[in-house]
C-alpha cells in the first residue's frame, strides 16, 4: 500500500495553527507527549511509548570470535525493523530508507558514543567474546521514530543482563540463572536521541507528530521545503553526542542553540526516568512478583478502534455559529435563549422543506419527516 500524502490544504491549516502558537493536540511547542516504559518478563525487553507511538526492543548475546582490529573488545550490533503493523505503507522483510536512516543514527549515537564499556564483554582475547544485538521492532508509527527508538535501546541495555562465565583451562563454562546471578551491562554514559520539528519564521518544536513531521519536511509550491527535522543526541551529563538535520538548510544558528539548550533539560529527565523505571524493575524481581507486558493492556487500549482518527484541540478556539433569525429549526427554549445542540457523530445540515433528514441517537435511528409549508396552509 502507498503511502498517503498530506494535500496543500493540510499543509497550510497545520502550518498556520503552528505560526499562531496552536498544535493539533493542544500542546506547546516545548511539551513532549507522555512517555510509558515498561519491562517484559526477560532481561533486555522493553516497550517504550510515546503517545502512540510504540517501539519494542530486545537485547540478546552470543559467544563469537572477535574482529581482528580489536582482539580484546565485544561487538555491539543494533538492527531496526518496520513491519506493516507500524503503518500499512511499509513491507514486511524489506528495508527503506527511514529503516537505514534510524539504523544510522542509533548506531551513531550508541556505538561511535563508546556508551557501552566493550572490553567488559571480553571473556578470552582474540577468542571469544560476547556480542550483544539490540532488536528494535517499530509497533506503531504516529510519528518521532527516532526518540522513542532511542530510548527504547536504551532501556533495553540498560536492563539487559548477561549469564556469568567461569573458565577452567581451556573450557568456558556458561552458567545459568539459577546457578548464578547475571552481570548488567556497563554503561559509561545514557545518550538519548530528541527530534525537533523546524518550521518556517525559525519556529522550533519538540516531538513532533507524524502529521508535523510530514508537513515541516514537504516541499511548497516555491519549491522550498522550508524546515526540516534536527535530531540531537545528548546523554545526562549535557555531553552533545549526534546532531542530524534533515530537510532545509538552517540559516539561523539560533535555533541549534535553542534546541540543544532544551534537549540537555529532557535528556536529564528521560534518564532519570529509565533509571527509576530499572530500579522499581528489579525491587519487583526481588519479590518474585510476576512481570510480563499483560499490564499494558487497559480498557483504553482494548477501545482504542472506537477513538477517532485525529483529535484536533485548538487551545482559546471559540467557535460561534449563528442561526437565521427566519430559520424554522433553530431550537430555542421558554426563556428565549438558544440551547445546545446535542452531540451527533454527523455532521447536522438544515433540512429542505419536503424532504427527510436522518438522526444518529443511541437507540435505533429514526426517520424525521418534515412537511412543506403548502401542506400546512392547505390542512
């Protein structure tokens, strides 16, 4: 299935809302949408949501032979996935470019970083060392892959614990969980990867949605995209680690400043989020409490087919719609004033004389005939 574009009316209404202060979803240009972490049964598994965007990702090792370039020193391999679970425009066991561009960037951000302490993955040099492979599998896509990927390879690392191991002469024995307690992972430092949405008039915004990321990223009809997504990489320490843009060049270097500024404030948040949500992790292991992502499942998601689509909530939007004087369907009660319409999943559109209109109620619906005038004189 193609995917489906945003026409020029799309465009322009979510450009102008942004121009005036306003977002689809009520939010100000520096507000995240909620962030929900929660841990699977294993070590390394974790879903990571960010409205409702969903990401999962699963950490596992294997003993493998070492590069010849660094005998002493593991291998991190991270590898993403976009299913048509995500949105119905991608192919199942296919790449594209979106899939190579967040494979890059994850790669930059956790491997060129030197986040992860290698050479504690070594068990004997230039023989045998551990190889951790980060499994990301995009569950839903509702825009800002990026962020809720990063976090989600993150978490997973971070949680992840690897078997014990005891060399006797030449042998390497693995030892299991039962026999003795699993070594977590060293991390150096907690890079994480935000996304800023650029639109025209130097306006900077924090994650963007999928309808943002669309808009801010598509050429007008000059020709020129006019803004573009900036990605900055930053662990808890304010240290940069990645700085991507993609789309129009930036001719302000103002914006940068402001982005990175805002992003070394999240950051600090989103780790110590990732850490209290390891640590409360591991106090309901202690108690053999049982864990599993059953938990995520809510009456909210199991309606989630019921929602609508797109829920649009302007803040400070009155709408003020006026009736005819003349008109014969406006209700009006004893005192005067005009009441309140009640809510209708249809549109409601005044009726001609001699026809019919249809009312949506809870019940069955029902048919409303509504005579002409001419029948009325004549009876």
């Amino acid at each position: 299935m193609r995917e489906v574009f945003l026409s020029n009316c799309e465009k322009s209404f979510v450009q102008k809302i942004i121009s005036e202060g306003h977002r689809l979803d009520g939010r100000s240009y520096n507000e995240s949408r909620k962030l929900y972490i929660k841990f699977g049964s294993e070590y390394g598994s974790c879903i990571v949501s960010i409205g409702e965007t969903k990401v999962l990702a699963q950490v596992s090792c294997e003993v493998v032979q070492p590069k010849q370039i660094r005998p002493n020193e593991g291998i991190l391999y991270i590898n993403v996935e976009i299913s048509p679970m995500a949105a119905p425009q991608f192919e199942a066991n296919r790449q594209t470019d979106l899939t190579v561009y967040l494979n890059r960037l994850l790669e930059k951000c956790y491997k060129d970083s030197k986040c992860i302490d290698l050479e504690s993955l070594c068990i004997v040099v230039e023989e045998k060392v551990w190889s951790l492979r980060v499994d990301v599998k995009i569950l839903n896509h509702d825009g800002n892959l990026i962020e809720c990927s990063s976090i989600a390879t993150l978490a997973s690392l971070a949680h992840f614990k690897r078997p014990d191991v005891t060399r006797s002469g030449e042998n390497i024995i693995i030892h299991t969980l039962a026999e003795k307690d699993p070594i977590p992972t060293v991390l150096y430092h907690y890079p994480v990867c935000l996304t800023f949405a650029i639109f025209k008039n130097n306006i900077l915004v924090s994650d963007p949605s999928h309808i943002e990321e669309g808009v801010c990223t598509s050429a007008t009809e000059d020709g020129d995209t006019g803004g573009g997504l900036l990605v900055v990489g930053m662990n808890q320490y304010k240290e940069l680690c990645l700085l991507n843009l993609t789309g129009a060049a930036i001719y302000n270097t103002n914006i940068v400043h402001r982005a990175i500024q805002s992003a070394a404030e999240r950051c600090k948040n989103l780790v110590d989020l990732v850490k209290k949500g390891i640590i409360s992790d591991d106090n309901l292991r202690q108690k053999r409490t049982k864990i599993n992502f059953a938990d995520m499942i809510t009456t909210d998601h199991a309606q989630s087919l019921t929602m609508r689509d797109l829920s649009i909530r302007l803040k400070n939007h009155i709408i003020s719609a006026k009736m005819e004087p003349d008109s014969d369907l406006s209700e009006i009660s004893d005192d005067g004033q005009d009441t309140k319409p009640e809510p209708s999943k249809y549109d409601v559109t005044p009726s001609l004389p001699q026809t019919a209109e249809i009312k949506a109620k809870q019940g069955a619906s029902t048919w409303i005939d509504i005579s002409s005038d001419s029948d009325e004189n004549s009876n």
